[in-house]
C-alpha cells in the first residue's frame, strides 16, 4: 500500500438524472510521474478529475490518497492536502489582476479579514522569476493572452504549493510555440517532485510528454499503458474503439469564382483599439481557406463583420458578387452559412425545443416551413423540416420537443451545423467548427465540410486548431494584430513556421513574398 | 326591556379602516350598535379598487343585510342601481349625496366646512398670540392635505374662513402629501411649513397626518387633528381636533331605525348644531389655549350653531 | 407543458394547506373559510361572473408581463401603461360621441396605443439612450400615477362629485353587459386568444421567444433582436393599456376613479413569472389568482377573516409553486440517479466482475 | 429655522433610509444576486422594528427585533434563490407581496388595528445631540440632532466601503459576482458567500425598516417602506454599488424628495411636484447612460 500515491476505487458518477459519466473506475497514479488521461469527449476524464478534487461528490467507491483514504468534500479540502487543478475553462476573475486571481481563496488577511498584500506580494514576484513565467502581476486578467492566463493558472498552483498539478486539456488554446514552453515547466515542474495527470484529446502532446497513459471510454477505464514506443493510431483505437482516419483524403481543389471577398477591413472597438486593419482576401468557389492565429487577433472581429454583427469603420465586404456591406445579419445569411464557434452561446438556445433550434434562420428565409399565412410558421413542417435534420445529419436524439441541453455537445454541434448546411449557400463561414469535439465528432463534421467544398461552396475556415487546418485548408491565412500576415499553402509550409507568423516572429516584408509566392 | 331586533347591518367602505380617522370613526359606531343595539355586523373594505365595488355590494347584499351603511366615494353609480334593485333595505349614505330613481338613499351629508371653520377659529388664535411658548410673531398657518380632492378643497375653504375670522391678516400656507398614507412624507411636509413660520398646522391626511403631529412636537409647534379626536395622541402639541362624528351619526341614525322614525331618502345634513361635525376640546387643548381664548372659541361655536355667522360652503 | 402541470398543482395544494394551518393557528374555521373562499367565487352565477371581471384586468395584465419577460424586456411598467390605456379610453369616451359599433373597437384601440406609447417612451429611451427599461418603467408608473391624479383632481375633475374622478364616458364606449356577464371578459380572451397564436406560431413571435432564451442566439441568427425588443415593449404596453381601457368600458362605472389601477398590474407581474412566460398557464393562474381575490370578500363576510390574507395567500401560492417547480425536477432526477445506481449494482451481481480488465 | 435648512436636513433623515437599504444592496449587487426584495424586507424590518419596541419597551430591542426581521426575510430569500436555486426576480416579488400583505395581517391579528399602529409605548430611537455642533448657527441644526442611525449609516458607508473593496470576504465577494465557478473551484463556497451578501442586505435593509418606524417617525403603516426599497436599487444600479457613490446619490435623492414639497405654492400642481424625485431618476440614469456610453469611445455599434 505505501507505494500507492493515488489510488482510486471503482468510482462512479452518476449526475442526475441518468448520465452514466464514470462507471466503476479505477485508476492508480505514482508519486512523481506524468499520467495523460485520454479519451473522447464525455468519457468522464473532467468527471474523474472533478471526483479527486472534492468537486463533485462520486456516487459510489473509494479514493485513497498517499495511502490513506481520502474524501474530499470540497476543492479547499483537496488543495490544503496538496492537489491542485487547471481546469478546462480557466477559472479566472477577468477584472482582478493577476496577483489578486492568484490569491484569491488563500488571502493574507489581518485582523477583521483586511488584505495584506506586503509579504505575499513579493512571495508572489518570487514564484514568478523562479518558475520564469514572465508576466507582470499588476496587469489584469482580461487584458492578458490566453497562454499568460495558463501561467496564472500554474501560478495560482504553485502559490498553494500544491504536490500534485492537474492539468485539464490545457494546450486547448494554445500555439505550438505556447505549448511547447508549457511542456517545459511542466517536465521543469516534474523535475522538482510534482506530480503531473495532464488530460488531453491531443495524442502527440500525450505521447511527447507522458510517463503513463490511461485511455477512457464512455465512463469506463479501458487501459493504463507506459508510455514506451507506443503508436498514435493503436492509441486512438483504444480510445474511440475503431480505427480513426487522421488526414480527411480530398480532391484537389477546383476552383470557381469568387464567392466571397473582404476589401481593406479596418475595425476600431469601442476602447479605440484598432482591432483589424487592412484586411483583404478573397474566397473561390470550390476551396476552403483556413484562417490561422493566435485567439484575439482579429478573427473575432473579422467573423463579426462577415456575419454582419459588427459594422467596419472602412473597407467592403462583398458575398456572391453582392456588395453586402450595409446589409444586416438576415440579409447576408440568404448568402452564408454560418457555424459559429460557441454552439452554447451564438448557435443555440439551451432551453428551447430542438425543433426550435433547427428553424432560426430559416424562419426568415425558408417557405417551405412557413403555414398558409405569411407570418405564421406551421408546426407540422417545421417538425417535418427539423426531421428531416436529424436524418441527414445523423443526429441522435430523444424527441425532437426536447430542450436541445438534453443532446450531448456533439450533437448539439451538428444540429447547428446541419441547420446551417441546410441553408444551402455558396459560402460557408465556419468559425471553430470542431473545437470541444471529440475524434467521431470532428471526422463527421470535418467530412461534411469538404462535400460541400466539393460541390462548389467557398468556405473560410477559422481554426486554433493547426491539425484540422492544414488537413482541411487549401489555403491559410495567418493573422496576426488584426492584420492578415502571410498566406501560405499548406503543403508548401510547416507548423512551426506558421506558428512564427502567429506569435509576430517574421516580419512584415517576409511576409509579403510569401505572399507573392503564392500568388504565382 | 325587550331587546331590540336583530338586524344585519353592513358598513362598506370605498377605502380601508386603519386610518385612524373617518373610516375608524365609523367603525367606532357600528362597534357600538353591535354591542349595545344587538345588531349583526359586518364590514366590507374595498381598498379603492373599482372592481370590488359592484361585487362588494353584491355580496352585501347576498349576505342579507337589512341595513347598509356605505362610504361610497367612486361608485355612486352603482349604489343607485342598487338602490334601485332592493328597495326594501336601507341604505345610509355617508358623507356624500346620492339620490336613486326610487329616492330611497338616505343621506349624511357633513358640513364639514363648518368644523374646518372652527379648527381655522383655534389655528388664528393661536398664531396670533406671542404668549403661547413656541408661537412666532408671524401670523401664519399651514395645513397639510392628503390628495387634492373636493372635500379637501372644502376643507381648506372653511379652514382659511375661521382663521381670517380671528385675524385678516394671518397668512395660509398649504402642501398636499399626495399620498393618505405616508407618514413619513407626512412628517417631512410639516416641518417644511414650521420651518416657513407657520405655528400651527391643521392635519387634513389620514395617515399622513399622524407624522405631522409628530413633527409638531419635535419642533415644539402645534397641530390640529382631524376626524378623531387625536389631541392626546402627542399632547401638548395637539390643541384640537376637528371632529366628524361618523360613528355618531351611524348611531344616530340607526336609533332612528329602531325607532320607526327612519324615512328613507333624506339628506341628513350634519353640521355643527346637529353634531355631525365640531371640535374636540378637552384638558389637553385647556393645556394650551389661554382661557380668554378658549371662551372666545366657544362664543365663535355658538354663533356658527345660532346662524349668526354663516359659513360660507365650498360649493356654494 | 405536461411536466410544468404536476409541480404546479404541488405547489397550490401545499400553498393551499399552509394558508389552512395559518387560519386553523389564527382561530378562525379554516374549513368554513374555504368554503366561503370558493363559494363567494365560483358557486353561484354572480360570483362567477365576479371572477370573471376581476380575471379580465389579470389576463391582460399577466399577458403583458409574459410577453415583455419573455422575450427578456424587463417592462414592469404595467402599473403606468395601464393607468395611461385607462385615462385615454376615459379622454376618447367623453369627448367622442358615436355608434357603439364604432365606438367599441375605436376604445379598444386608443387603449391598445396609450398603453404603447407608454412603454414605448421606456423602449425609445433603451434604443437611444441604453438607458435601463427596468428602472425607466417604474419609475414611468409614478409619474403616471401623478398624470393621471392630476387630470381627475384638476382639468377632468367631476365638478358634481366629492372625490377625484372624471364625468361617465359616453354609453357608446360601454362594453354590454349581458345578465350580469360582462363582456369585457371576451375581449380579454379574444387577445389571450391573438397574444398566444401571435407568440406560439408567428415569425415575430418565435423571435421574441428565442430573444428571451438567448439573445446572442438569435442576434446571430439573423433575428433583427433591436426591433423585436420595440415590438415586444410596444405589444406589452399595449396589454396592460387595454387592461386599464377596458376597467373603464367594462363593468358599470365608465368614468376613471382614483385608484383604479390596485393591484392588477403587480398581480400581472406575478402571475406571468409563476406561469414562467407560458401563454396558457398564465391564462390560467390569472383566474385562480382571480378566484382568490373574489372569493377573499366572502371570506370576511362568512367567517371575518381579514382580506389581506388574500394577499398572503398569493405570495404563499407563487413562492410554492416556484419552489416545487424546482424542487420537483431535483427530486425526479436524484431518484432517477438512486434507480440507475440500483440497476448497475443488480447488473455488476448478474454478470460477475469483469471489468479489470487490464492494467498496463 | 430656515426653508433652506430643513430642506437640508430633511433630505439627510429621507437619505438615510436609501442609504441603508442601498448599502445592503451593495452586498447583492457585487455578489451578482438581483435583489428587488429590498423593499419587502424593509417593510419587514419596520414592522419587527415597531413590535419589538412596543413589547419590550426598549428601542434597542426595537432595532434588534426590526434587523432580525430583516434577517427572516433574507434568509427566505437565500433559502430560495441559493438553495432552492429559484428564480431571484421570481422570489424578490413574491416576498415583497408576502411582506405587504404579511404586515399588515399581522398588524390586525397582533394589534387588532388596520393601516396604521401607534402607541406611546412604542420607544423611538433617541436623537444625538452633538454638543458643540449643535450650537452653530444654521449648520447646528443640520448636523445635529439626529436618530444615531443617521450618523450610523455614514459611519456605514465607510465600513461598508472598506468591507467590499479591502478585505478577504469583498475580494471573495466581487469574484463570486463575476464568475462564482471560479470562486468555487478555489476551494470557497460561492453559494455560502451569496448567502451573506443576502443576509447583509437582509439586515441592512431591516436596519432602514427600523430607522423609518422608529427613527423617523414613530409608529407602523401598512406599505410604509413606499418604494424606497425601488428607489435603493436604482440608486445601486446608478452608483454600481459603490458605497461612496451611495452615499452621495442618497442625499441627493433626499434633496429631491423635499424639493417635490417645497415646490407647492408655486403655480405648479401639486401631482406635478410630487413627480420630481422620480423624473429626477430617470435623468440621473441618463447621464449615467451616457457616461458609459462616452467610456465605451462615444461610438455607437449597430445592434441588428
Ligand atoms: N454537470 C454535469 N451534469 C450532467 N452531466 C454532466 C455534467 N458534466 C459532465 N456531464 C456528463 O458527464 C459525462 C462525462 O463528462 P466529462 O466532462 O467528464 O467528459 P470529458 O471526458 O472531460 O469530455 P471532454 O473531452 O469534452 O472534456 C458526459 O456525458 C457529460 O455530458
Ligand atoms: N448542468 C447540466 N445539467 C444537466 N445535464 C447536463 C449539464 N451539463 C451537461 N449535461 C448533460 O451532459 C451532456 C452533454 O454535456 P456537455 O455539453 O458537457 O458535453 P460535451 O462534452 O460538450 O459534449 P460531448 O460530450 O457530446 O462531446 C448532455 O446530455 C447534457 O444533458
Ligand atoms: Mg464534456
Ligand atoms: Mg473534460
């Protein structure tokens, strides 16, 4: 038993009503070692994790920590033992500083509770140089980049000197370039006696970093392997329970006209900060064009002034030859699809029917669910539409009047995506289109995406996901501080070099000639 | 002695008890027609809501009543129409005149001019007379309103009478709360008008009231109550308090009832002869008013009671 | 719709048997009591009728509130536009003299506008200036409780009558009453009747309700959320107008009296949130709640019980039904969870453990 | 004394009230709970306020008793909306209605009156002198001579301040009012923190019932909190629950509500007068409007 650091026993989680998210797991982790957990989305790697840190209360079994039994009822109980956890979301206060997010729960107080910051302040400083973040503890949490808000994260760790850092998907949103700097303070970290479960969907990450691997599957364990000379495709099998196709194989691209074509952007928000400027490019039918960068430089704003929900201060925007420009939301959806990146937030309404959520949109623009008086939708062919979705799109579902927060997020994702296919345009904006996805999920949406390319639509594809835009893309765009940088080919460039484009390593002039090397 | 017939008696009233005044002060007489006239009571409230009026006399009359007593500010319609549809009961009207088709209202009609008068009798003398601790030498007056409605008007119509009576020259300042039952605004108004030199304001707002004779005390002025009699309610500061005697006139009118003296379709009019309407005066008011004064408001009463004055009435 | 049933009931029957115990605690015969409740407002055709009326005002009202929460304006200016639909039909009934088939629907319809205008005034100042409609529209009440005190004590003053209120309207704009049935009641279905087609299966209608789920969703939709906003005030408005409009052509009175608003206005508000927004359930809360108040008046003939218990009654009934609305749904889901949990043991029994399967 | 003076000091005694209640709904306002029952648990605490002074004969007990009303009331609250996880504008406005029509049943059941209770056995909170102040020639009787709610309240505003923007539990606090899974996953009970804002603004609240029954008159009226629990929050919403900005908000919506009295006698209506200190909310939340739309950059993005 001494060796045993973590031991945990047949844990199930069930949450009400009836997901079965963790079904009788059992998981032990050494003192010391790096332990990736794996899997597809809702396999229960978060659950697991959220059952050891005293967040949710397991429903049946038994944790036993460095050899005695533990149980957690809350975070606080966990963190004072000396386990920490970075959550998926990042768990941060946006208008506090840095410093303030970091002691946040675990303040120096004096008497009747009054903040004293003269001896944490540079206790705090301290932990920054020796660890080497490198971030200013004074700046607050919504002016700094999502890679520095994953160094608070660890800060915030390493303040409770916590033994154990849990890391939940961690590189989600981060450029090669970041997370590879994470890698070394996490093996840095290793170094010093921590001990490290890093979950991931990313199996290159797993198999570069990892001492051990645990693979889980719909709530269950499926297997605990050393990481030695281990082959990605036999861990993907275990994860999905079938062998996943890691390329999307498509046709070279034919193009067509222009479908859709953006005229010197330029976007100043409401604090004066230019956000885009100078943006020019165009989309042909018959090619998808991938957008590269670094979250927050500009392909909010550009997705916001594509779809209309944003005004330019300058520039056009013209789709299918019109000069869309002044038109609003609706006027432009006749001509786009549009995926947006947040399904729970733009792209549906958690509450509403799913019937509901398949007919925005074409409430305005399609007849054919409309009743006999103009203004009126019928119910029947709004059912009859919304079925005919879930259909073609492979969605599975309980009743269609269920609250569409009854699908599980995969689901979820291609209702949206089959609603917004079924709009039937020549262009087709897809921002994030697969974040949060699991493999099965992405295969299918991703495939979805080059039919449609290949029936001649022009989509432009916003991804921080380098994987899915270079085996999608037939062209890339790289933005950087609201302005295009590069365009590249993706046979014709590698990951690190478009990851210097995204940090701003090259420059500008550089950049121009990869430009007209494309051009040619 | 036999007792007398059990009658069901209603009071229904267009606002709510509570407030410590007119409504109260009938409630204080169907109180006493219950204990000592062995009559059946019951009292319907309709919190100024319109569409508790018609149902209200419905249900009245559904319960039985044989004799109703009704505030009926707001539904004088209806109480006609009903009036009208049940002739055999007897509806006493209060306050206000209401005549039906079938004449078979009777009325009580206040003159509540002539109690404003004898309450603007007390205010003049008291301001102007430096002798009274607290009194300035500015001759002027205040009263404070509820909302702004006829009666008030009426009010404040005989109020300012009486007191340019005693003196032409005291000065009237008025402000009207807009509510009947703040007290809190009551209490802020007040002060107002003493900080403005006034010695003595004459409270015309229900419960808004009872905050002015708070603020009088606190600032060691004088009040006049109204309705009840309120002058121990902060004595010293209370000299008086116009009376409408509802429960008297309830009383009154429901001995006429036992009586067989009871004609139905009069106009009752109550003022100060009759009793309907007068000041309460008492060891409290003693306290403050100087005796020569307190003689001379007695003379004034008996002049309005003898017709020697005529009060002039608010609608003419 | 089926799954908001069964916590509703819960919650009136328990908020029905507290109001029993408080009763039972104060002395008076709670039995009795109920029974003068419900007699006073349901068993005969007068009480009927009387429940009728007092629905009329809280169907509107309700709706109103639904409409505005539902498609997330916070209108709680009911109050207002009520008093402003009121006054308007009281101006229009007395300087206009015509037909009653003209007179009628023209009333009705200066109602539905002042009501609008009202909110509109708190919707304009949202769309120009930001400014928060949750505070403009009370704050909006008070001033128009003042306008319109100020027009029945001062320009439109009865000069016949003792207290505030203006002359009758002309008998053109009165709704008939027929055999003590007042048909203001219809009118009051009748837009329940267009509220709900209107908000159920019309285009604005789901935008509305898509606006008030989420209105990013809908924004990026495509939905135009800024005129649906000033179309869902404008319609709120316009309901409680015509609550006011019709307390002035319905019943027997035809003139504005202080104090005409009462209650219906925050009953409005409270009914809509315990009916969570759903036409039909607001339909319905509005003539128990309705059925509450009427028969409160029997209550304190037959057995004196205060009528403020009405009141106490109302709040006990909402905040019931809103806790077993929530608390119901936990409680299925965690005994779900217990049976799923039961399963999954009887299961691991039946098939032997075989679940450690390998350990690498 | 002079129209002016008690203008002043009237709007001091008519601020405090809104202060209280404001500075509780502070507690709310950062804990991101929507608090619209503010009104119905001062109405609460004025009614506790009055009974408890009334039987026991002492007014402390009557403060104690009116911010152990206020406490029920909140604690109904918290129970509901952090327990229950009801709907917040759902359980303000029930437990409003439950507060109106609760009072003023339980003033007929307990006092066996209606609309108003007043007794000389109800003891009032005694007024401070100030010794030297006092004697100064208009300023005397306007800092001068108050309940010591009055002075407490100010003294409040600067607790209250400190307590929010410089200590553990504000720090805790506002992060629960920004993202309370962030709170939680800390290891603090963001649930635990919004009961406390609510209990605080429960007992602050009971505390302006208080004041208002037994500081600034002295007796219960049916409905007498009479909207300035609204008026509380507006000014919350207007200062964005800064303690300091209350402060100042509360006088001068006191000065307003004076000045609604003290316009009669012009040629204006009275109805017209009464309006003021509502329209003055409205332009207040004008200027505060545009203030945040000038700090977005003045431009106005297209919403459709
Ligand atoms: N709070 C919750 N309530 C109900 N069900 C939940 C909750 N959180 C997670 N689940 C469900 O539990 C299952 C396991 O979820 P979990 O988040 O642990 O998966 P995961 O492996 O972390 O997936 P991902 O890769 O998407 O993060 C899923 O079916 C999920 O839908
Ligand atoms: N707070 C919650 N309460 C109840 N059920 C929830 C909750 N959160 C998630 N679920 C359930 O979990 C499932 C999906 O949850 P979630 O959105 O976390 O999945 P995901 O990880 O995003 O997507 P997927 O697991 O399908 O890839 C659904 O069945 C949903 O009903
Ligand atoms: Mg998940
Ligand atoms: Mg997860």
């Amino acid at each position: 038993m001494q060796d045993q650091f973590i031991k945990m026993d047949s844990i199930t989680k069930i949450y009400p009503p009836d997901t079965l998210a963790l079904d009788k797991v059992d998981l032990e982790i050494q003192e010391g070692e790096i332990h990736s957990i794996i899997g597809e989305n809702g396999a229960g790697k978060s659950t697991l994790m959220k059952v050891f840190y005293g967040m949710a209360p397991p429903s049946g079994g038994e944790i036993h920590f460095r050899g005695r039994k533990a149980k957690f009822a809350t975070p606080r109980e966990a963190v004072a033992s000396g386990i920490g956890m970075v959550h998926q979301e990042f768990m941060l206060i946006p208008s506090y500083t840095v410093y303030e997010n970091v002691i946040l729960g675990a303040e120096p107080a004096g008497r009747f509770g009054t903040l004293r910051h003269a001896d944490t302040k540079p206790k705090v400083e301290e932990l920054v140089d020796t660890y080497g973040l490198n971030i200013d503890i004074n700046s607050r949490i919504g002016d700094i980049s999502v890679g520095a808000q994953q160094k608070v994260e660890i800060l915030k760790l390493l303040y409770r000197d916590v033994d154990v850092l849990i890391m939940d998907e961690p590189t989600a949103a981060l450029t090669p370039q970041e997370a590879g700097e994470l890698f070394a303070r996490l093996r840095g970290l290793n170094k010093v006696g921590k001990t490290i479960i890093f979950i991931s969907h990313k199996l290159d990450e797993v198999l570069e970093l990892s001492d051990r691997i645990t693979v889980m599957r719909k709530g269950r364990r499926v297997v605990t392997v050393d990481n030695r000379g281990l082959d990605k495709a036999e861990l993907a099998r275990a994860m999905v329970g079938r062998d996943v196709v890691f390329s999307i194989e498509k046709a070279p691209a034919s193009l067509g006209e222009i479908v859709f074509e953006a005229r010197g952007l330029r976007y100043v928000d409401e604090n004066g900060v230019i956000r885009l400027e100078g943006v020019s490019f165009d989309v042909r039918r018959g090619e998808i064009v991938g957008i590269a960068g670094v979250e927050g430089n500009g392909q909010y704003e550009l997705v916001q002034l594509v779809t209309g929900l944003l005004s330019a201060q300058s520039g056009r925007v013209f789709i299918g030859g019109h000069d869309v420009t002044g038109e609003d939301v609706m006027a432009r959806r006749k001509l786009m699809c549009y995926v947006p990146q947040d399904r729970k937030v733009s792209g549906s309404a958690q509450n509403m029917s799913l019937v509901d959520n398949a007919i925005m949109t074409h409430h305005r623009l399609n007849p054919e669910i409309e009743d006999r008086c103009e203004a009126l939708l019928s119910s029947g062919r709004c059912r009859a539409f919304t079925s005919r979705l879930v259909e073609d799109f492979g969605v599975l579902v309980p009743e269609l009047d269920a609250p569409i927060s009854s699908l599980s997020g995969g689901n979820q994702q291609k209702v949206v995506v089959g609603r917004e296919f079924m709009l039937d345009t020549d262009f087709i904006l897809l921002d994030q289109p697969t974040r949060g996805l699991d493999v099965g999920s992405i295969e299918y949406v991703q495939e979805e995406v080059v039919r449609r390319r290949d029936a001649g639509a022009g989509c432009l594809l916003i991804s921080a996901d380098l994987d899915e835009l270079f085996s999608l893309s037939d062209r890339i765009l790289v933005m950087s501080r609201g302005r295009v940088v590069a365009e590249l080919r993706p046979e014709a460039t590698t990951r690190e070099e478009i990851g210097e484009y995204m940090l701003g390593a090259k420059d500008a002039q550089e950049d121009w000639r990869a430009r007209e090397e494309v051009g040619k | 002695l036999a007792a007398p017939p059990r009658y069901k008696v209603a009071y229904l009233i267009n606002g709510a008890l509570g407030d410590l005044s007119f409504y109260d002060s009938g409630q204080e007489g169907i109180d006493r027609i219950k204990k000592e006239l062995n009559a059946e009571t019951r009292t319907i409230e309709c919190n100024y809501d319109p569409v508790a009026y018609p149902q209200a006399l419905q249900s009245v009359v559904a319960w039985g009543a044989d004799v109703i007593f009704v505030v009926s500010y707001g539904f004088e319609d209806l109480l006609m129409q009903y009036a009208d549809m049940y002739p055999e009961k007897k509806w006493i009207n209060l306050d206000t005149v209401v005549q039906n088709k079938k004449n078979t209202i009777t009325n009580v009609d206040f003159i509540e001019e002539e109690g404003a008068f004898m309450a603007g009798v007390v205010a003049g003398l008291v301001t102007t007379d430096t002798s009274i601790p607290g009194v300035n030498r500015d001759k002027v007056i205040g009263a404070v309103c509820g909302e702004d409605d006829p009666i008030m008007r009426g009010f404040l119509f005989g109020y300012e009478q009486g007191a340019k009576h005693i003196d032409k020259d005291v000065e009237l300042k008025t402000i009207f709360a807009g509510t009947w039952d703040d007290p809190v605004r009551g209490k802020q108004a007040a002060k107002q008008l003493y900080s403005q030199k006034v010695d003595i304001i004459f409270q015309i707002a229900a419960l808004t009231g009872s905050g002015v004779l708070e603020a009088a005390k606190e600032e060691g002025k004088y009040a006049i109550g109204v309705d009840s009699n309120q002058n121990g309610l902060q004595p010293g500061h209370v000299v008086t308090s116009m009376l409408k005697h509802m429960g008297q006139s309830i009383y009154r009118v429901y001995g006429t009832i036992l009586d067989g003296k009871y004609k139905p379709g009069m106009v009752l009019e109550y003022g100060l002869r009759e009793g309907g309407v007068g000041l309460a005066i008492d060891s409290h008011t003693k306290e403050i008013l100087p005796a020569k004064s307190l003689q001379r408001v007695i003379d004034i009463e008996n002049k309005v009671k003898s017709g020697v004055i005529k009060v002039e009435r608010y609608r003419g | 719709m089926k799954k908001q049933v069964l916590p509703a009931l819960i919650g009136i029957v328990v908020a029905l048997l507290a109001g029993l115990l408080i009763l039972w605690a104060q002395g008076y015969p709670p039995l009795e009591s109920y029974a003068a409740l419900f007699s006073y407002s349901l068993f005969s055709k007068f009480a009927f009728f009387s429940t009728l009326d007092k629905a009329t005002p809280l169907i509107l009202t309700g709706l109103s509130a639904a409409v505005g929460f539902g498609s997330n304006c916070v209108n709680l200016g009911q109050p207002g536009q009520f008093l402003i639909g009121a006054m308007a039909v009281t101006a229009f009934g007395i300087a206009v003299d015509l037909p009653a088939g003209l007179m009628i629907p023209l009333s009705i319809l200066v109602a539905l506008v002042a009501g609008a205008c009202w909110s509109g005034i708190a919707a304009g100042l949202r769309r120009r200036f930001k400014m928060d409609e949750f505070i403009t529209t009370l704050m909006l009440n008070f001033i128009a409780d003042y306008f319109t005190l100020y027009l029945i004590s001062g320009p439109m003053l009865d000069k016949r009558m003792y207290s505030p209120l203006t002359p009758m309207t002309n008998p053109g704009a009165w709704l008939p009453i027929w055999n003590g049935f007042g048909s203001a009641f219809l009118v009051a279905v009748a837009a329940f009747a267009v509220v709900s087609v209107l908000w159920n299966r019309s285009k604005i209608g789901y935008e509305w309700r898509a606006m008030g789920q989420n209105p990013i969703f809908s924004r990026t939709g495509g939905c135009r959320n800024d005129a649906a906003y000033v179309w869902a005030m404008l319609l709120s408005g316009a309901l409680a107008g015509l609550a006011g409009g019709l307390m002035i052509m319905g019943g027997m009175q035809h003139r504005f009296v202080k104090g005409i608003g009462a209650n219906y206005a925050w009953d409005g508000v409270m009914i809509a949130i315990v009916a969570n927004n759903n036409m039909i359930a607001t339909g319905l809360y509005a003539l128990f709640f309705s059925v509450i108040q009427t028969g409160s008046m029997g209550m304190e003939l037959e057995t004196s019980v205060p009528s403020e218990f009405s009141l106490v009654l109302q709040a006990i009934v909402v905040l019931f039904v809103v806790a077993s609305r929530e608390s119901t749904r936990v409680l299925i889901n965690n005994i779900t969870a217990e049976l799923r949990m039961r399963r999954a043991r009887g299961r691991d029994k039946g098939m032997g453990d075989g679940r450690h399967a390998s350990n690498g | 004394m002079h129209l002016m003076v008690e203008m002043i000091r009237s709007s001091i005694l008519s601020a405090t009230p809104v202060l209280l209640a404001g500075l509780g709904g502070a507690y709310t306002f950062h804990a991101n709970v929507f608090n619209i029952a503010m009104e119905g648990m001062m109405l609460i605490g004025a009614f506790t306020a009055v009974a408890g002074s009334y039987f026991s004969g002492s007014w402390i007990m009557g403060v104690l008793s009116g911010i152990a009303g206020g406490l029920v009331a909140a604690l109904i609250f918290a129970i509901f909306v952090v327990s229950l996880k009801t709907d917040e504008f759902v359980t303000g406005t029930a437990l409003n209605m439950l507060a109106l029509g609760g009072t003023t049943y339980s003033l007929r059941q307990l006092f066996h009156v209606k609309g108003a209770f007043m007794s000389h056995a109800i003891q009032s909170m005694p007024r401070w002198n100030i010794p030297l102040i006092s004697r100064i020639p208009h300023l005397g009787p306007i800092l001068s001579g108050h309940p010591f709610i009055v002075y407490a309240s100010i003294l409040l505003a600067f607790v209250v301040e400190w307590h929010i923007f410089g200590t553990r539990y504000g720090l805790r606090l506002r992060a629960v009012g920004e993202d309370a899974r962030a709170v939680d996953s800390v290891g603090v009970s963001s649930d635990r923190i919004k009961a406390q804002a609510i209990i605080a603004s429960g007992v602050l609240c009971g505390l302006a019932g208080a004041y208002l029954s037994l500081g600034y008159v002295t007796l219960f009226s049916e409905n007498m909190s009479n909207g300035r629990g609204w008026i509380a929050l507006a000014v919350i919403i207007l200062t964005r629950g800064r303690p300091m900005g209350l402060l100042l908000m509360s006088l001068v919506f006191g000065l307003f509500d004076g000045l609604g009295l003290s316009l009669q006698g012009t040629i204006i209506p009275p109805q017209f007068t009464q309006m003021v200190p509502y329209i003055a909310t409205i332009v207040a939340l004008y200027f505060y409007s545009r203030e945040k739309r000038s700090a977005r950059g003045g431009k106005e993005t297209p919403t459709t």
